[in-house]
C-alpha cells in the first residue's frame, strides 16, 4: 500500500525545482540523450516547463513544445513529492498520478539524470 504523505511546508515551490533542475543535472548519466522533456503539471502552482538535454547539458524553459521527446503529466503537488522523495516515479504512474507520452526508456532513466 502506498502512503501519501502531506507536504512540508518548507517544500520548494515548482519555480523553484524548474530553476534549480540545470544544477542538480548530472552530465554523466546523460552523456547519450539527445531529447526534450514536456512537463505538464497541473494545479495550485502548475504550468508548463521544458527541459532541453544535449551534449550533457541541460536547460529548462517555461512553455509548451510541439513535438518533445518525452510528455509528463501530473499535478504540481505530485512533482513536488516525487523531487522530495516521499513518491517515486513508479509509484505515481502506478496510481494514475503520472501520464506520460514517449519512449519508456527515457521515463525510466529519467530520475538518474537528477540529484536530490
């Protein structure tokens, strides 16, 4: 059974996850991936992001792509969970709290590519 615990207060905003994902890349684990990632979070503090991964770096916009790589959807308060470790990424799409549109080897290394 799956617990879902309730925020923190002291959790970070989405803003700023979205600003700090480029410090928190690790280029090693991305060394092969040429891809962008929509997130489509949803709620209280949602909007849409994107993350741009190439040559080992990576960069996060503001705004919706046509045609990335790789579509996440799920609620701001989900993302926030899943970054802060309380839910993990298997856990959410098991319970219908995350969809996602793209290859499933790129959803699976996903969470590698980050450091808490």
């Amino acid at each position: 059974m799956i617990e879902h615990r309730m925020s923190k207060s002291n959790d970070p905003t989405i803003s700023q996850i979205i600003q700090a994902m480029p410090q928190r890349f690790n280029p090693k684990t991305a060394a092969d991936v040429d891809a962008t990632i929509q997130f489509i979070l949803s709620g209280e503090d949602g909007g849409k992001y994107f993350a741009t991964i190439n040559n080992g770096t990576c960069s996060l916009d503001s705004g919706e792509l046509e045609s990335p790589t790789l579509t996440l959807k799920m609620s701001a308060q989900t993302y926030i969970d899943m970054v802060m470790g309380r839910l993990t990424g298997q856990q959410a799409f098991f319970t219908r709290k995350l969809t996602y549109k793209g290859p499933i080897s790129l959803v699976i290394r996903l969470h590698k590519f980050f450091d808490r």
